[in-house]
C-alpha cells in the first residue's frame, strides 16, 4: 500500500497583547506562507479589515524590540533597515516551539500580536495551508482606539447604569449597527475558517465572508 503524501504545518497561538480577558487564536499555517500571505491570514482570524498599515518583527532575547522588521514592499523606500515581507518565509522564523514573531497592525490604533510556534506536525497533503483550530472571545473592530479603547468601549457600552453609556452605545451601534447583536465574549470557529478558505482561495488577497 502507497504511504500517505504529508506536508508540515506550523501550530502557532496569536495573542492580542494588553488583552485582558485574552484574545488569542490557535492557528495551523504551512510554513512556506510568506509574511505577506500570514498578513492575510491573520487579518481574517481576527476579523480585521486590512485598512492599516501592518509590519512584522523578531526580538533580541530580553528585549521587546531590537531585532529585525518586515514591511510590505511599498514601505521600502521609507526605510532602509527593514526587509520586503513578501521575501521572508514564515517557517525561516519560526522553527522552535517558543520561537515567537511580532505582529503590529494600525499604526496608529496599534494592534500588537504575538505569533508563538508551540509545535509542528505533519498533516496529509492537501490539508488547507491555514485553518484555525481554537480562540477565544471576538476580534475586536478597527478603528476604535486600540485595546484600551476597545476595553473601555466593553466596560461602558455595555453598561446601562454607566453615565458615558449612551455615548458608547452609539459607538458600538455605529460600528455593529442598528439592532445588531455586540458579544466581545462570543467567538465563531466555523466564521474563522470561512474566512481563512476565502483566503487562501483568493490567494490571500481577499478574505471577507457574508
């Protein structure tokens, strides 16, 4: 009997820094996905629009920052000590449980994440080159000032006895709309890999799902 084809996926958690409760999800992704691509594949995880500006970054040990940036080839000509996205494979990164990459998205709103490699393991050829396999609570919008907007929003928006209620409350009915169902505690599964198959079927240029 013919053994099996089988290919390596790299088992990474993504964490959403200052979160608190955590906002993580736990991600399978071929490690031949350039940085670029895991853009894509991080943006439809989180439910993130790419409307902002993303880079990427290794850390000196013991430092937060201090060790290389990846940018999209656009943001080149803007800095000379940063390296094209698009040429560095996520797997040339990652290759120990514990190895860990920043993930920055929104300069401004700032979205750090940390990608984590807790593990590899072999899959049968064909398996989807991303798919998510755990998470929890929503990703939350753009645009609303960051993780310690997005908390306070939370606190407030979803208090009635709260006196800046009504201000947050329209905040949230402006970004869900009118009537819509807001529940930061709620995550989707099967939605997120909607979305990871739109990417990876649109070749990681697209990845929103009605």
């Amino acid at each position: 009997m013919a053994r099996k084809q089988t290919s390596t996926r790299l088992v990474v958690r993504v964490d959403l820094r200052g979160a608190a409760p955590p906002i993580w999800r736990r991600l399978e992704i071929d490690p031949g996905l350039t940085l670029d691509q895991v853009n894509a594949v991080v943006q439809a995880a989180f439910e993130w629009t790419n409307s902002h500006l993303h880079e990427f970054s290794t850390t000196e040990t013991g430092r937060r920052w201090g060790g290389q940036r990846f940018v999209p080839p656009f943001l080149m000509d803007d800095d000379d000590d940063a390296t094209d996205e698009s040429t560095v494979q996520l797997g040339t990164l990652l290759a120990n449980p514990g190895d860990l990459v920043e993930y920055m998205y929104d300069f401004g709103d700032s979205w750090d994440h940390t990608i984590k490699l807790e593990k590899t393991r072999d899959v049968e050829s064909g398996a989807p080159l991303a798919a998510c396999t755990g998470g929890r609570r929503a990703g939350p919008p753009d645009a609303c000032g960051g993780i310690w907007g997005y908390l306070l929003m939370i606190e407030v928006g979803l208090d009635p006895e709260h006196p800046e209620y009504d201000e947050y409350a329209e905040q949230i009915k402006s970004i869900y709309g009118e009537g819509a169902v807001f529940d930061p505690a709620a995550f989707d599964l099967k939605r997120a890999n909607q979305r990871l198959g739109a990417a990876v079927a649109s070749g990681f240029q697209a990845w929103w799902v009605d």
